[in-house]
C-alpha cells in the first residue's frame, strides 16, 4: 500500500447503527488504532419494479 495508511478493511453493515457499533464500538477501541477513515460506497444490488426509460429511472406515472 502507499500513502499515509497501513491497513485497509472492507466491510458489509446493514444501516448505519451497524457500521457505527462497529467502527466505535469494536475497532475503535482495538491498541494500536489511531486514527480511522470510514468511505461510504453503496450501489443499488436488487430494485424489484423500477421503471427505466433511455436507460435512466424515472418516477412511475
């Protein structure tokens, strides 16, 4: 890795309560850990009933 880092995680949360209780509640306490950068992705995996039109959704009439 370069840059300022030395460790790099991915992790699955269910809602934000999850990923705070993680992030504060169980590596943030951890020895050795100072400092924590959280970067949110998220992308749409499953949408049952949307409505595409051009390649785009958009609002059902």
């Amino acid at each position: 890795m370069s840059g300022r880092d030395n460790l790099t995680a991915s992790v699955a949360c269910r809602d934000v309560g999850h990923l705070y209780e993680l992030t504060g509640g169980r590596a943030g306490p951890l020895d050795g850990v100072r400092a924590m950068e959280v970067v949110p992705y998220a992308r749409v995996v499953k949408q049952s009933g949307g409505l595409v039109a051009d390649g785009r959704l958009v609002d059902p009439p």
